[in-house]
C-alpha cells in the first residue's frame, strides 16, 4: 500500500460478501461516514442491495453524491464473491463510477489484527510509500498476521501480511488456497529461517480459526505466547479503509473485466489432498 497526497474529498462506497458477514461502508476519504454489517449465512443476494442502501442512509450520501466503489474480490464463498463483484460492475457502470477490487484477505487481516491489538480505525494510516516494498525483509518490531477463510477438507483461503502498530498492513504472501497443516508448516519453516531482529514479534491468526485451531497451535513451541489465534467476521470499516487506501492511491479496475479471485489450489497439492 502507498501513502496518498492529499487531495479533494473522496466519498467511496465498500462492501465485501466473500464470508457469512456483509460488510458495507461509506467513507469519506480514510473516514467512516457509516457502516452496515449483517451475518447472513452466505446468503447475501437477499440483503446486498437494501444494506447498501440503509448505509448510503446513515451517512446521508446519495448515490450520485459517490466518487467510487471498492468491492472484496474474495478469495472465499464462490457465491458471495459473485454476488458482489456482479453488484459493484451493476452500480459502477449505472452510475459511470470508478471501480477497484480489493482482497478480501486484506481487509479480514486488517480487521482481526486491529481488534486484536485493540487499534481504532482512526489511529491506522498508510505506510509511507518508501516502506509498501516488499523486500523480503522483515523486523521484530512488526506482526505478522494470517487471515484464514475456511475451504473445506482441511484447507483455507490465506495471506501473509506484517505490520507495525498505527500503519495499514504489507503483504508478504500471496492470497491461496493452502492445506492448513502444510501452511502452517511453512510458515514455522520461515521464522526459522530469520534472526532474531527479522522476526515477528506476535503471529495472528485471524477470521475463521476454529476448525483449524489445532494445527494454528502446532506453532505454541516456537512462539509461546506472541501466538495469537482468534475468530473474527469481517467489517465494513476495514473494508473501507482498505478501500480508501486503494482507491486514493489510484488503484482502477476495467467495469467490465474486473473478476472475482476464486483462487485455486496449487496441482502438488490438490493431488496430495486427492490421495489423502
């Protein structure tokens, strides 16, 4: 993520179904106008439209008064992503808006981090654009954080993101599908691999833990307490705030060939899974 210069009032609608949690926001530049936030068992195709709508309300925006939409491309339900991609290409286009497609593993990892670490939305900027590289490098001074989407049979949706407290989070791994047991292999693989001043200082696991637990807590021994494993259902103020983040720094998708991220699993694994 880049830091953005300022520039005239930006109001962005946000919104994300890729979980059982509808997500809504309204935002004026990196501010909450109003959030709308449902747990609708993934069916979100009853709700989308008159959530988005009451939040519109709340914030006393109108439709036409909107500079842009940012919508959650997944990974995660297949449906739900459907629904919201398709949602935000009907309004972008109706409307003649800009439009940008966010992961929604970004936002999930935003959320459970903040919540975690008790950070208000309001405390969290972007980082400085010299520091959105991704080196490699890592520093005992950041979290790393892991958002988890359940994908059945053992595996999740995941990311890899670190971050320092008061700054949006950096991404360190790409958004996949992964076999929970392998993941979590890997990722003790790769603290080991760092010194000390490279690693964490806390490891979050965050979103939907809880059937996948036991093997978040595989990594106890290696990290003892700066392991932390908590549920979460997504937000809309993260959603906007990652939005924001996006859509300042002139991140657009093409109305017409923005895509969900149904993100697939990796051949080597899906053939191991297949033979398990």
């Amino acid at each position: 993520m880049n830091n953005h210069e300022q520039q005239p009032l930006q109001r962005l609608l946000a919104f994300d179904t890729s979980t059982s949690s509808l997500a809504v926001a309204v935002m004026e530049n990196d501010r909450l106008l109003a959030q709308v936030n449902i747990l609708a068992e993934r069916n979100h195709s009853a709700f989308l439209v008159t959530a988005i709508q009451d939040c519109l309300d709340a914030a006393g925006v109108s439709r036409n008064d909107l500079d842009g939409i940012a919508v959650g491309v997944g990974p995660g339900s297949y449906t739900g992503i459907r629904i919201a991609v398709t949602t935000a290409k009907t309004l972008a286009w109706a409307l003649q808006l800009p439009v940008t497609g966010l992961s929604s593993l970004e936002s999930t990892a935003l959320g459970g981090w903040a919540n975690g670490t008790k950070q208000d939305a309001t405390s969290i900027k972007p980082l400085p654009a010299e520091s959105n590289v991704d080196d490699g490098v890592t520093h005992s001074d950041e979290d790393w954080i892991i958002p988890l989407v359940d994908a059945r049979r053992g595996q999740v949706y995941t990311a890899l993101f670190a971050a320092r407290e008061g700054n949006l989070p950096r991404r360190l791994e790409k958004d996949a599908v992964r076999l929970m047991d392998v993941w979590c292999q890997e990722l003790a693989a790769k603290i080991m691999t760092l010194t000390p001043e490279q690693r964490p200082s806390a490891v979050w696991f965050v979103g939907e833990t809880a059937q996948h637990e036991a093997a978040a807590e595989e990594l106890r021994n290696l990290l003892g307490e700066s392991l932390h494993i908590m549920s979460y259902e997504l937000e809309g103020i993260w959603v906007g705030l990652c939005g924001a983040d996006h859509f300042l720094t002139g991140e657009r998708a093409d109305v017409h060939s923005l895509e969900p991220n149904y993100t697939q699993l990796a051949e080597a694994e899906a053939v191991r899974l297949r033979n398990a």
